[in-house]
C-alpha cells in the first residue's frame, strides 16, 4: 500500500515542487521585504524615529496625520517582518527539495553501476 503511494514519479514531483515552491517563495519574500523598505524610507513618521526630523504638531490635523503615518509605519514594518519569514520558508522549501534531488540522484547512481571489485578479489 505504502509503495503504491510513493512511486518514483511521485517523489520526483514532491521534490521538484519543493525546489519550484522555495524559491517562488524566496522570491515574492525578498520581493515584499523590498517594497516595504522603499515604502518606509518615504514615511514621515519613520523619518522622526530615526531623528531625522524634529516635528512640533500645533493641530488636530497634524497629529491626525503623523498618527495615520505611525501606523502605516507599523504595518511596513510587519510586513518587513513577515517577508523575512516567508523567505526564510522558501530558503527550508529549497534546502529540503534540493537535499531530496541529491538522494535521489545518488540512488540513481549507485544502482546504475556495477558494484566495484575489491582488491582482494582481483588478487593484488
């Protein structure tokens, strides 16, 4: 029953969708950390955490928008956050998927060589 499930074919699908998920994976992670790095290096409340700006707010309309920057900042940076796991995911995917090829091809290998004579064998 066991070997029904896992045929060749099978394995060899599971691991090339193991490689083909990582590094899509990888991808769409550095793709999204990118993104939100550009994106906060324009936020005005990023710029006052960092000192880069001295900020006075002498209106409700002021503090409404450095409040609306403060939390569009917040969500850059979780979105920061959560790439670098999805990245860090894809990177396992891939180590797992590649690690699976190796073992596959070295099985390969070893069955489609003949088994080598030792020297004791061939006299020597």
């Amino acid at each position: 029953m066991i070997a029904k499930i896992f045929t060749q074919e099978r394995i060899n699908a599971l691991i090339a969708a193991l490689v083909l998920i990582g590094l899509a994976l990888v991808i769409v992670g550095v793709w999204r950390y990118v993104d939100a790095s550009q994106r906060l290096a324009g936020n005005y409340a990023q710029d006052i955490r960092e000192g880069d700006i001295s900020f006075n707010v002498e209106n409700p309309e002021q503090a409404q928008g450095l409040i609306a920057a403060d939390v569009q900042r917040r969500r850059l940076e979780r979105q920061q956050n959560e790439s670098l796991i999805l990245a860090g995911v894809g990177l396992a995917s891939l180590a797992v998927g590649w690690i699976g090829y190796d073992v596959i091809r070295g099985r390969r290998r070893a069955k489609s060589q003949p088994p080598a004579s030792s020297p004791i064998e061939k006299g020597a």
